[in-house]
C-alpha cells in the first residue's frame, strides 16, 4: 500500500491562496479530491508522474492548478468560502481523466482540512 502524505491546509480569508502537498511513491497518476460533510467526493485535478496535468474544470474554474516535481502540489487561488472542505489526494489507476475517478483510486491520503471564512 503507498503512503500518501499531505500538507498545506488551513484556514484563509475569501480570496486568499493556499498550496497544498502531497508526498507519494510507486504511482504513475496522482489525484486531488475534496469533499464536505454531506456531499459525495469530487474530483478538483490528477497529474501524471511525467507531469502531464488534467483537470476537473467544473470544480477548477480556473483557479486551481496542479504540478509536481518531488511532491504534487495543489495550487489554490481566489478561494472562496465554498471550497472549505477536507482535501484528499489519492494514486489514481486510471490515467488522464480516468486518473479523476474516485472509484478508480487505490490508496487515499487523510486529507488536510481548508477552511475559507469570509
């Protein structure tokens, strides 16, 4: 099983920017989930280990991107209160949007808490 390491939550103020990280190995997609007391898990973004992003652009909207070099980093601006949720990556066993499927994902991290008060 991988470990999934996670880092970068917290609390900011409507229009702020956080950056999450997630430390993984022995994948080939990693995904960004999030998800709020009530509502299913939703896809945000999924990059490839070669660095090849995909992203959910209904979730995105423009604001949030994905990279890596030896963690992949969720880049998050413009936040607004309605992005408060936990926050989770996962390796994805699927590849490109497939990589955005929860139900295709093996192993989840614990997911940092964002919090966006206004």
């Amino acid at each position: 099983q991988v470990q999934l390491v996670e880092s970068g939550g917290g609390s900011v103020r409507a229009g702020g920017s956080l950056t999450l990280s997630c430390v993984a190995s022995g994948y080939l997609w990693l995904g960004w989930f999030r998800q709020t007391p009530g509502k299913e898990r939703e896809a945000i973004a999924a990059i490839s280990i070669g660095g090849c992003p995909t992203v959910n652009e209904d979730v995105a909207r423009g604001r949030f991107t994905v990279s890596r070099d030896n963690a992949v980093y969720l880049r998050m601006n413009s936040l607004k209160p309605e992005d408060t949720a936990m926050y989770y990556c996962a390796t994805a066993t699927g590849r490109g949007v497939r990589a955005l499927q929860t139900h295709d994902c093996k192993d989840w991290g614990k997911g940092p808490q964002v919090t966006v008060y206004s």
